[in-house]
C-alpha cells in the first residue's frame, strides 16, 4: 500500500490556481509555458496539468487531483517519488554543500558503480544531462577514430546537440537535413540518417562510406518512438560491421540504462548474441535519480583521448555535482539489489496484459510490449498488424484515437505520455493495485 498522505492537498480556503490559469500565467513568461516541449500536450491538445508534488507512484496537480504516473520525470523515477534513501542520502549531502567545482570521493563511488554494473566500460565521465552526454560521446568517437561521419536511425533521440537534430535525406547518397531551425545544413553534413531495423540500408550505408563513419549511434530498445526494439539479427549485424569498419558502436542507454535491466539493453543482447558490447554506452536518467546527471564511458584506451589526458575537450561546472552523484548513487544501490527487475518487470507485464485484454474485450486494435520497467503501446489503423518496427510505422498508428485515450485515462486520474511516440514507465512503488486501476480505467475509457 502507498503510504499514508499528509496532508499536502491545496486547502480549499486558500486561494487555488487551476491548471489553466498556471498555464496562461506560464505562457506569459515561458515560451509555450514550458521548459521542455512534450510538456505543453501540444501532441495531443488540452492543457498541461501543474504538478504540485509527488509521492510514491503518484503525482498531485495544482488543483489537488491525483494521478498514477508512468512517466516518472521520462524515466528517472525507477524507485517511485520520495523514496525514503534518496531522500536521505540527498539531504545530508545538501548539508555538506551544493557544489564545489573540485572532485569528490563521490563521484569516484558512483563511477565505480556503473562500471561495475556495465561490463562493457572502464571509464566514465559524469556530465549533467543526457544531452551532454550524447554530444561528447559523439566528439569521443570522432576524436578517437579521426573520421568525422556518423550513423543516426530515424526516430531516435539523443538529446538536443546540433548534429543529432537530423532527418533523412532523399537517398542513402546524401545526408540529413536538419529537423530544427538554427541548425546550419553544414553542421548535419557528416550525419547519415537511417531507418531502424533496415537491414539493407544498413548495408548501404556501410558499404559506401565505412571507412569514414566515427561511429554508429542508436537506441537499442528505442523509446523515444513509443517502445521499438532493434532486432537482434539488426543489433548483430550492426555490430559485425562496426567492428570490420573500425567504427564504434554507440549504445544510447539514456532511457534504457539500469531501467529495462540491471546492466541496460547491452546486456539483453549479450545474452542472445555471443560477445556483444558496444564501444561506447551513454547513460542518464536512472542514474541520476531525479537530479541533473547523465555519463558516457567506453575503454579506458579511448576515454584517454578526453581532456586532461587527451586532445578531446570536454567539461563542465556542474559535472559530478555532489547532490546529483548522492541522489544517483543512493538510487543505483536500491535498484541492484537482488530481484528488484524481476519485480519491476513482473509489474510492468500485468499492466502492459491487463491493457491488452481492456482492448482485446472492446475490440479495439492493439499492440503492447514492455521489458524491465518500460514498456509501450500503440492502436494500429488495421488489426493484426504486429508492433510497429520503424518510425514510420509508429507514425502511421492511430493518433486521434491515441488523444482520446489519453485524455480519457488522464480524466481517470491515470498520467500517460502524452504523445503516441513516447514511451511509458513503470516504477517500483506501483501496486498490484494502482497496475489495476489504471486497467479499469483503460477498461471505461477504450468502451467510451
Ligand atoms: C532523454 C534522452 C536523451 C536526452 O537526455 P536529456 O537529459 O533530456 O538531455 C538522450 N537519449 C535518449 C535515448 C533519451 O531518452
């Protein structure tokens, strides 16, 4: 059971902003209202519910409604909000200072954590987003290999840096063009943009430019188009030319790191193709546990090309923040112990069944699939057309019907992502229970 609530409910005497009176507040001063784009609903219209606080698996709006969460702050949340250790482990470390721009015993603690847990690095840097991550990652490979081209897949994301926001271009021969203003057409030169999951192009790709490619970026279980797995032969033969091309294979295990299993979805791989690693694994999210706090780690071999010890520059003020590596580390200690996937898993499985058999019995076309605490699920045009296995596939489901839905769980008091190409998340302090309410609610919103 949740534990009991204090009482934190705005009180009705006091004067309450509603949701749409912080959102025309917000607008006002914040573009669009928000600091990060998904938040504004615009994909599926409505206004942004304000979030006064969390607890457990659930979040409090401004106006005091309650709501289960799948989102978990995109993924942070594994242990569910307030979690008694991290909240310990980050208050005595405010009390020790906030910052001190010097190095700490624990950002040593949390390094050895990580490498501890992912066979394939020796080293890490910690950085203060995934972002950041992802762009120095990006700089690594290129400073390590002396190449500057690179392989991105349509419908991953990897944060916001300038040559990752790329599209396709017309053909294999050419590059990708930029998918937001003020991003020069030059900067994207070197990124090449394929479909995930296609074998051929994949081929292509390497066999007209192998000898330049840096390396290969990917999402192994890509989450930021719903919930797509790269397919193992994909993830193998991905691998086999990386290595035959002498480009390093980078694993973005931002959302999937520690989340969809203990050593990430590099080590869902290694158990089904003998000796897989990547080059290269970029992390963030769980490993920071709600605070600002993301890595990139490889060989030691290739972390020496970074600055101080190499010609790669990278840095930051708040790298291997105190608070941050003390909310991380406390959170990496909860989610080792023994079974806490195949708990988080088990949970995340009776949701993901029960919404399959809500929209099996309303006869509304679905597919679902989850691993570890993340899961996904999309409403087909056509019954019977399995899971979606490309970006275009995710785009071409039923988004209307996807905004009906969740707006109708969100009335039931059930916070989904609200866009049809995120992913969901299941946390630790999500009951048999709230994994049953949300089923019911899924049960009235797919009849309505
Ligand atoms: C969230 C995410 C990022 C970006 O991380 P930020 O902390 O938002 O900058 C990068 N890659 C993947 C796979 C992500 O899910």
């Amino acid at each position: 059971m949740p534990p009991p609530l204090k009482n934190h409910r705005p009180s009705p005497l006091l004067a309450v902003s509603t949701n749409q009176q912080l959102f025309e507040r917000a607008q006002r001063v914040i573009p669009g209202g928000v600091n990060s784009p998904v938040r504004a609903f615009r994909a599926v219209g409505g206004t942004p519910r304000f979030i006064a606080r969390a607890q457990g698996a659930y979040m409090w709006d401004a106006e005091g409604r309650r709501y289960v969460d799948y989102i978990g702050s995109w993924g942070p949340m594994i242990l569910g909000h307030g979690h008694p250790a991290v909240l310990e482990a980050v208050q005595r470390a405010v009390a020790d200072g906030l910052s001190f721009g010097a190095p700490t015993e624990r950002e040593i603690e949390l390094a050895e954590a990580i490498v501890a847990l992912v066979p394939s690095i020796e080293q890490v840097r910690l950085v203060s987003s995934g972002t950041e991550a992802a762009m120095s990652a990006i700089r690594l490979a290129r400073g390590a290999t002396g190449r500057s081209m690179l392989i991105k897949f349509e419908g991953c994301y990897h944060g916001h840096a300038d040559a990752l926001l790329v599209k396709a271009g017309s053909g294999l021969a050419t590059f990708g063009h930029p998918t937001s203003a003020g991003v020069p057409a030059e900067v994207v030169q070197h990124t090449l943009v394929l479909e995930y999951n296609n074998l051929t192009q994949l081929e292509a790709a390497f066999d007209a430019h192998g000898a330049q490619l840096a390396c290969v970026i990917i999402e192994p279980i890509a989450g930021n188009m719903n919930f797509v797995r790269a397919s193992v032969p994909f993830m193998q033969r991905l691998r086999e030319l990386c290595t035959r091309h002498g480009a390093l294979l980078v694993m973005d295990e931002v959302m999937t790191g520690f989340r969809v299993a203990l050593g990430g979805a590099q080590s869902l791989y290694g158990q089904v193709i003998p000796g897989f690693r990547p080059d290269v694994s970029v992390f963030g999210k769980v490993i920071g546990g709600g605070m600002p706090l993301a890595a990139f780690g490889t060989t030691r071999d290739i972390m020496a090309q970074l600055a101080p010890l190499g010609p790669v520059y990278q840095a930051g003020t708040l790298s291997g923040n105190p608070v941050a590596t003390a909310c991380g580390l406390a959170t990496l200690r909860e989610v080792a112990r023994p079974g806490f996937h195949d708990a988080l898993a088990k949970r995340t499985r009776e949701l993901v069944q029960g919404l399959q058999s809500a929209a099996r019995d309303a006869g509304v076309p679905f597919e679902a699939d989850c691993e570890g605490g993340m899961f996904g699920f999309f409403f087909p045009r056509e019954p019977d057309q399995g899971l979606p296995q490309n970006y275009g596939a995710v785009m071409a489901t039923d988004g209307p019907r996807f905004n009906r839905f969740f707006h109708a769980m969100l009335d039931r008091g059930v916070y989904l992502a609200p866009a049809l190409y995120e992913a969901g998340f299941v946390s630790a302090a999500h009951t048999e229970a709230d994994v049953q309410t949300t089923v019911d609610a899924a049960r009235a919103a797919l009849a309505a």
